[in-house]
C-alpha cells in the first residue's frame, strides 16, 4: 500500500485511521487476528463501500479503495491534530504545566494552511487536560500517601507527614528558609483554599527583611481544630529543621497568629520559649463582633421591654 497511513482515534477514543490525510476509516468489528475499519462515508448518501483490513501489528492486510467522493482534508486534519495533541498531553505527568496552545503552534507548522484553528478544538483539548489529573477526592481518608503529584522539580517528595488529621508539605528549599529567617513567624489558617471536604489549609510563613517578602515555610490539610492537630504542623518544623541544620535545634522567638487559641498553645508546647503576638486585625475585628452581639443582645431587651409596656397598656384600657 503506497497510500499514507495514520493511525488516529475518534471523540469517543476508537480507533480511526486517516489515509493521505484526507480519509477516515473508524473501526467497524474485530476478529482474533485482524481489525477491520470501514471509510466514515458508509452510511452517508455516498454509500462509500471503501475498507482497510489491519493484523495484530497494524499492517495493512488489505485496503479496497472505491471511494465515492472526494476526500475532505479539513476533517481529517481536525482529526490528526487533536490525536498528536491528546499525545503530547499524555507525555506529561503534570497536566498543570502543560501550554495547548504551544503545542498546537508545533503540530499546525507540520500539517500546513488546512490545520484547523485551535478555537475550534480548543474544548476538546482542555477534555483531554482533565482526564491526566487525579481523580476527585471527597473526602480526607481519599488523600493518596504516595503520589507523582508530591514530587517538586528537584525530584523531592515535598508531602512529609499524613495522618487520619492531617497532612503536611514542606519542601527542603522550605526548611532551610525557616532555618536561616526564624525570629518571626506567622501562623494561621484559611478557609478560601481548602477542600470542601477538609475543615481549613493551615499555613506558616516567615518574613525575609532582605527582599522585603514572606516565605512559606510549611502548609497543611487540617481535618479538624485540636490543638494536638496543631501541635504536629510546629513538631515538622522543629524536626526538619534540626536535620538540616546539623541537629542544631532551631526556635522561633516571636509567633505572630490570631486568636486561635488551639495555634497558641500548640506552638508554645513545641516552642516553650516562644513569645507570643497576636493580631491586631483579628483582636479589632473580635471587638466588632463583641461590640455587634452586646448591641444585638440590648435591641432585644429593649424590644421585649417595649412589648410589654403595649401589652400592659392593652390589658389596662
């Protein structure tokens, strides 16, 4: 067969062959040895009678050419460009660093001026994107212990302690910030990027004067508020930090966090030395609510003061 052939697949991911770049057989049956793939006009008004036969090893048995019409290079080009592109992505083991449109650019350079333009397969790439992440979790005990998706750059598994609570990270690069920029230290949890199915992220940082920036120096899942939770986040720091400071015990002075006091008490078991700061906005903000809750509280009163007042005028007339 001096036809050039390509092996492609179709939306639904069955297989498909492409020949000179302008048709396209989809498969019809399978036997043991051979698959048999039937020209995609067969069942249009064309009543195109064309196959290919194929073995085991994707070689041409046989190819009956008795096309009907004439070949439509635009939709086999659709076709090829979305099959190179689902590879491409396949190669890849972060889905997240993946650029479509650079390897559009690459593929489209090879196929010519009938490549299609990547709007109009732009929704079936980023179909292709999702099915390379990991499943979806719902819930914690779903937290993989090992996977690719803990491994940074360097090749470091940066997910260093999980249990039925929680699960921690930190990379190297992040102990040895802590190490060398310790005086003080942040500490607190979010609820705006946490799983829904996860009570917050918890999150300590330090400042870095030189550059005028915070670091992250450990994030965390938390499951729940205890303080022994807590408490594991501030040990994982202790800990990798005396290791790669030659076992030399490295302790905060200042803990700046909100009033949480679970995050205080946790920090001063692992830290005993530690001086406590908490926040500003957060002690302003608890005066609002106290200030909001007396006034609510005192509009009751009155308004049950008021009610009986109405009722005692009523039963007096």
């Amino acid at each position: 067969m001096d036809d050039q052939l390509e092996i492609s697949e179709t939306n639904k991911e069955k297989n498909q062959i492409i020949v000179n770049k302008k048709y396209k057989f989809n498969l019809w049956y399978i036997t043991n040895s051979t698959k048999v793939f039937k020209c995609t006009e067969y069942k249009t008004v064309k009543k195109c009678k064309s196959y290919i036969i194929l073995n085991d090893n994707n070689k041409v048995i046989k190819y009956e050419n008795k096309h009907t019409h004439p070949g439509k290079e635009y939709d086999a080009s659709v076709s090829i460009v979305k099959h190179e592109m689902k590879n491409e992505i396949g190669k890849t083991s972060i889905p997240f660093d993946i650029n479509p449109k650079h390897i559009y650019n690459e593929i489209s350079e090879e196929i010519g001026l009938i490549c299609p333009e990547y709007n109009s397969i732009k929704s079936q790439i980023s179909r292709y994107i999702k099915k390379q992440l990991p499943p979806d979790i719902s819930k914690f005990n779903e937290i993989p212990d090992e996977s690719e998706y803990y491994i940074n750059e360097r090749d470091e598994n940066f997910m260093i302690f999980k249990n039925s609570n929680i699960i921690i990270f930190q990379s190297p690069f992040k102990t040895e910030s802590f190490i060398k920029y310790n005086e003080n230290m942040f500490a607190d949890g979010t609820f705006y990027i946490a799983p829904i199915f996860d009570y917050q992220v918890f999150i300590t940082r330090i400042y870095a004067p030189e550059i005028k920036s915070f670091y992250t120096t450990l994030l965390s899942i938390l499951n729940n508020k205890e303080q022994a939770t807590y408490e594991l986040p501030f040990e994982e720091l202790k800990k990798n930090a005396s290791k790669y400071n030659n076992n030399i015990i490295v302790t905060p002075k200042i803990l700046h966090c909100d009033f949480e006091k679970g995050i205080s008490n946790a920090a001063i078991k692992i830290f005993p030395n530690i001086t406590i700061k908490y926040c500003v906005w957060h002690y302003k903000r608890s005066l609002e609510v106290q200030k909001i809750n007396y006034v609510i509280m005192k509009l009751k009163v009155i308004i049950k003061f008021i009610c009986f007042i109405k009722l005692l005028q009523i039963f007096l007339l």
